[in-house]
C-alpha cells in the first residue's frame, strides 16, 4: 500500500457529514412559509419527473437556509441511453444550476474514482454505503470534477442493483454466458457482464419491457415498478453495486453563490445520507414484499461457492479499475471500511407469500361508498399530483377499489381488502389512469390501517411498523351511500369494470 493510500484510508475513517439540524449559521427552522427574498436554482433531473429521488435534500436546503434558498427540479428531457451523460454536458454548456447523476456515468469526465462506488460485490450493503458516503472519500472524489469544469456538492446513496433473469436464475457465471443483459450507463457494469460471459446492452431511464433480453441488472423497486417481474428470477443476495447520486454545479452557477449558500448545500447533501439511506432500504423491502404477493416472481438466491465463482469472474474488471491509482486508493479504502464495519450484505427477504384473500365475501362496516377531499399538502413530502384532490373509495364485502382526481391528475386502483376488529388491511390487483409522475398504486402493495367510524364518518390512522400511506388517510371520509356502487366514481378515470367483481 502507497503512503498516499494509507493517509487516503485513515481519512477515510473520518465522517464529513454534519450533525442532524447544524447549520452553518444561525438557528434551525421548522415549518414556516417561503421568504419573498427566497434564491431559487435549477436542479436538473437526468431521470424524468422523478422528484423524490433529491427529495430529502431539496427540504434539507430549505430548512438550512431558513427558506432563503430553493431547489426547482426539472427534468433533463434526455431519452437516450446516454441520458446522465448528456444531463453532464449540459451542464458543462450551463444549462442550468444544479443536477445530478449516477456516479456510474462519470469516468468519461476525468472523475474515475467515482467508479470504485460501482465495483462489482464491493458496496454489497447499505450500512457500507452510508458509511463510506459519510467518510473522506466523498470530498476527495468530487474534487475530479473540477477537470469537467463542473463543482461537486455531495453524494447521495442510492439502491442496491442486483440481477433479474427472465427464464431463469443468474446465479453463476455459466447462466449469463452469451445473454443480452440490460444495464443502464456504465462502463464498470458493462466490463463486469463482459467478464462473465454476457453481452450488455444499454438501457434508457424509464425500462418498461424486457423484451429481447435474458436479464437486466437493475433495483428491485424499478423492477417492481416497471411491472418487470412476469416470470422472471431477482436474485436476493446478489448485491452487484449501489446506484449512488452525484449532485454537482454549474463552474459558472457556482461562482454566482456566496460562501454561506455553498456550505448549506455542501451541509444539506451530508446531512441527508443516512436519511436517504433508510428510505431506500424502506423501500426496496416494501417492493420485495410487493413482488412476493403477486407471485409472478421467484426469489433465487446463490450458494457461497457460486458467490465465490462471480467474484473470482469479475477480478479482471478490478485489475483494469486499479489501473489508475486514484480508483485504486478508492478502493482500498472501501475494503478497509468494509472490513472494520463487518457487516453482512444485504439480502431481499425470502418470499413466502400469504393469503389476504377476503374470506366468505362477508358485510363489513366500511361496506358502501366514502369521499374525502384533500389538498396538495396532503400529499407530503413530494407532493405528487396522484396523491391529493377528490377521492371515491367503494367497499364490498372483500373488495374495494377507489379514484382519485384533480386537475392534473386522474388514477384508480383496485383490490382485496380484509377487516379484523378495528384495523383493516389492502392488497391491490392494480392501478392506473392519468398519472404525470407515474405514481399509481401497482399489484402487490399491501397497506395496513387502524380506523375508527362514527355514524357517516370513518378515520384511518398509521399502524406501527406498516404500510399506512398519508394520502389515503389524510382527512376523515364522509359516507355518501351505504350501498357499494360505481356510480360515484370519476367519469374521467373509472376503475376497469371488472374493479369490483367477486
């Protein structure tokens, strides 16, 4: 090990990220309104309209600055494969203030280090993540930015990529000899397909068809979302690399900031790592657990001998890797970190799907047709379109299915529901209709709720360690009839007809 390396790894052991609620200055705000004399800066977003992803620290900005300084996120409107790298050249052409990408798209702009973060079976858990998110490194890999003319603000953690075969299982390096196997803009990942035996192909952002390939390297929650499971085989404890986030600004942007605005977006990013860092555990456990209850899924996992065979597969993509020395420092000191944590990867949870199946299509209480009207706070923290407005829910001894609608958005969704006391549980068949952010209930969530009703009002509260989703539970629901009909559902958006058969 290099001297240079040592001091890099000792570093590394020293955590950057401020205390929750430290301010560079002055005191920490809750709530309030946004000043009038708010700066407001451009975030692009290379994904779409998908807001959430810089959710955590668009709010960290506003309450670090005292609602003085604003994020407006907007997407980069890139549909090609090369999309993170295209939102980077905007950027270096000043398209706008801020972005993000992939740290997985960056060794095409004089930053390689960053490729140690995507290192096959190196970040194989989200506490490693966090930690070496939190550590030294960050600050000394944003600093090859500056060679792209462009300023690191911080990294954000991102989901765990692992493999999904769609004939079957992608456990050893023979089951992905001569497949096409999707990937989304990466060297390291397609050098690492390569090196065991697979041809990858080059994917856009929004993956809604496996059509044409054998596998795709990808999170559980966009395989879940996409609707890619049909069939198909997630590896449960194959931890191929997380998907972390560089946000960064325009050199000229930058400049344009004073001192305090450039440490509350530095602070901002550090803050929020082990925020992120649950959510996205959160949430890849809520999409396994949808992918188990569908059942159209089959939960592989590798023995440690066929572990053991992929890394011993992928040793000549680390060989090229720690050809450079900064990704080879980088590395190290991941391993190091790796080594004194000591903690195992993480796994999806094996898939043992239960029943919610309603039982005898008996009367409940909550039988008939409820409305609730809520407005866009109610759908905090994002705020999406799909989560507020006019709601219809129509419950029929086992069944339910609902609309919801403003002016820009129009979804429905339908399923099964069982009543056990004073809680009650949902599992949906499906959703759709008119949704901008592309956030309709899909097949497989399952929610849980306490509720209490009171002649024509029924109130629905969060259940400790559920699902209990705000935006259905946000405002008491008025009885509008206590016969189940579709009458009163949106003309706009209706649920399919066959929403409420038994």
């Amino acid at each position: 090990m290099t001297r240079a390396a040592a001091l890099l790894i000792a570093a590394a052991l020293t955590t950057l990220a401020a205390p929750a609620g430290c301010t560079p200055s002055g005191s920490e705000r809750v709530g309030g309104e946004r000043a009038a004399d708010t700066r407001v800066l451009t975030m692009l977003d290379p994904f779409g309209n998908n807001r959430q992803e810089l959710t955590q620290f668009v709010n960290e900005v506003s309450r670090l600055s005292h609602d003085k300084l604003g994020i407006h996120v907007v997407p980069a409107g890139h549909d090609g494969a090369d999309y993170e790298a295209a939102t980077i050249r905007d950027m270096q052409g000043g398209r706008a203030d801020l972005a993000f990408a992939g740290s997985r798209a960056w060794d095409e702009f004089g930053a390689p280090s960053l490729r140690a973060l995507s290192a096959p079976f190196l970040v194989d858990s989200y506490a490693l993540q966090e930690r070496v998110l939190t550590s030294a490194l960050v600050g000394t890999m944003l600093q090859e930015l500056q060679r792209s003319g462009l300023v690191g603000i911080g990294i954000l953690p991102g989901p765990i990529r692992r493999p999904l075969g769609v004939a079957h299982a992608l456990a050893a390096p023979s089951d992905y000899r001569g497949l096409a196997i999707g990937t989304q803009q990466s060297r390291v990942a397609d050098a690492t397909l390569r090196a065991l035996g697979a041809r990858p192909q080059r994917l856009p952002a929004d993956v809604s068809t496996l059509a044409g390939l054998a596998g795709i390297e990808q999170q559980v929650t966009a395989i879940e979302g996409g609707r890619l499971d049909a069939g198909s085989h997630l590896m449960t404890n194959v931890n191929l690399w997380p998907r972390p986030l560089v946000v960064f600004a325009s050199a000229q942007a930058y400049r344009r900031l004073s001192g305090d605005q450039r440490q509350i977006l530095r602070t901002a990013a550090a803050n929020v790592v082990p925020e992120k860092v649950a959510a996205d555990r959160g949430m890849e456990a809520e999409a396994g657990a949808n992918l188990c209850r569908k059942g159209r899924t089959t939960f592989d996992a590798v023995t440690p001998q066929q572990l053991q065979a992929l890394r011993g597969a992928v040793e000549p993509v680390y060989n090229e890797l720690e050809r450079d020395p900064g990704t080879r420092t980088a590395i190290e000191a991941i391993k190091l970190l790796k080594q004194q944590l000591a903690e195992p990867p993480t796994e999806i949870k094996n898939c043992t799907p239960a029943s919610d199946a309603p039982g005898g299509g008996a009367a409940t209480e909550i039988d008939g047709v409820w409305t609730m009207e809520t407005a866009q706070d109610a759908a905090d923290p994002e705020y999406l379109d799909e989560n507020w407005g006019h709601w219809i829910y129509v419950f029929d001894r086992g069944r339910f299915a609902f609309t919801q609608e403003n002016e820009t958005a129009c979804t429905w969704g339908y399923g099964t529901y069982t009543v056990d006391g004073n809680r009650m549980s949902w599992t949906f068949e499906d959703g759709g209709g008119i949704a901008p952010n592309n956030a309709m209930n899909r097949p497989g969530e399952y929610f849980v709720y306490d509720f209490s009703a009171y002649r024509d009002t029924v109130t629905l509260k969060p259940v400790e360690g559920e699902i209990s989703p705000l935006n259905f539970r946000a405002k008491p629901w008025r009885r509008l009839s206590n016969t189940a009909s579709p009458e009163s559902f949106s003309k706009r958006c209706p649920p399919p007809a066959a929403a409420l058969d038994r």
